[in-house]
C-alpha cells in the first residue's frame, strides 16, 4: 500500500538556522520521535532504526537511510529509507524536503516535505485513511522537535545585531547591553506516541463505521 504526502509547514525561525538542521542527517534523525542512526555506512548512507511503543508493547524497524541529493543553493534534499521489523512488516520512503525562504518575513521559513510511503504486512491492513493520519501525526512531532532544534542555534549576525538594537533602543543608547544566554539544545521524543496513534486508528475506524451506516 502507497501513501502520498505533500506538506508544508511554516517556521519562526530563519531558512539559514533551518537548513542547517535538514542539511545534516545526523540532526535529522534526532528530530525523529523513535529514530536513531546507528553506523555509517558511507558518506551519504546510514544504518538505523526507528521505535515504536504502544503501552508495554515495543515494536522496532531496523533498516537503512540513503542522501539521494543534497543541493546547498536549493536548501533541498531527498532521501529514501527504508526498512523491516521481526514480525515481517516493511516499508520504505522516497522523502523530498526543501527550505523555503518567506519573502514577507527574513526571520521565518517553510519546511515542504513531498514524500511517498509503502507499506507492507500488517500495518498495510489499517489502509490508506488511517496511514495518512498516523503519517500526519508522526510529522507534526518531527516538526515542533526540528523547530526547536533549529531555533537552539546560534542566530545569523544580522539578526543578532538587530535584535541587540531593538534592546539598546528599549534600554537606552548609553548602556551596554548584556548577551543572550545561549538557548539549551530542545528534548526529543524518545519513542513515537504509540498511544496518540492507537487512538488516531480507533477513531478512523468509529468514524468508519458511522459514515457506513449513514
């Protein structure tokens, strides 16, 4: 079974802090609920593996992530991973994701996601509804945990300029303004929220069900 994604979700944080995070894979991963690399098998291609736990139940996909294409002037790259567990399900990805500039906003960017995913065994029978779902909320903790990540980094010197200016303007041209703390680097998730999963199926499923019988 194949599911298309095409997502785009809007960033406080500038395209230069955001592509420093998607253009290392490394980074990449820990912004993953679950995922994590392994060993590198060469410049472009890891071993890794992702968990997935729902209540005392652990399910693990071991596999492999490939860099496809890099491009620092596109801010863009595709990879495609993919990978199986021991009770014999499998899938794999062919994921683009760029950094988009705001024109309206230098301090914001966009993070577009094209990505097609196939699935086998068992997952494959929950269907093509619920996979999106399931899909969608997996992004949305990737998401917020790479918006922290990429706001964890040094700002770019213009806006730090510029923001020590707008405080030297609010505090009075005269006196020294103090430097920011650097900001701690974000938790991330451990494991996907299996739970918030299990729960996104069954109400696909209600839901199901009432539109059947109506």
């Amino acid at each position: 079974m194949e599911v298309k994604l095409d997502k785009r979700y809007p960033l406080d944080v500038d395209p230069g802090r955001a592509w420093a995070i998607l253009g290392d894979l490394k980074a990449v991963a820990g912004c993953m609920p679950g995922a994590e690399l392994t060993e590198q098998l060469s410049d472009t291609s890891y071993k890794g593996g992702v968990k997935v736990k729902v209540g005392p139940a652990v399910a693990q996909f071991g596999g492999q992530v490939d860099v496809l294409e890099k491009d620092e002037a596109a801010r863009k790259m595709v990879l495609r991973g993919k990978g199986a567990d021991k009770g014999g399900s499998s899938a794999s990805m062919d994921l683009s994701a760029t950094i988009e500039a705001d024109p309206a906003n230098p301090a914001a960017s966009v993070l577009h996601g094209d990505a097609a995913v196939i699935v086998n065994g068992k997952f494959a029978q929950f269907g093509g509804r619920m996979m999106v779902q399931v899909s969608e909320m997996i992004l949305v903790q990737f998401v917020e945990n790479f918006r922290q990540a990429a706001l964890a980094l040094p700002a770019p010197a213009s806006q730090a300029i510029a923001d020590d200016a707008a405080v030297a303007f609010a505090g009075g041209a005269a006196e020294a303004v103090a430097e920011p703390a650097p900001r701690s680097a974000p938790p991330v998730a451990q494991e996907i929220n299996g739970l918030a999963i299990a729960w996104a199926l069954i109400k696909s499923w209600w839901l199901g069900l009432f539109g059947k019988k109506s």
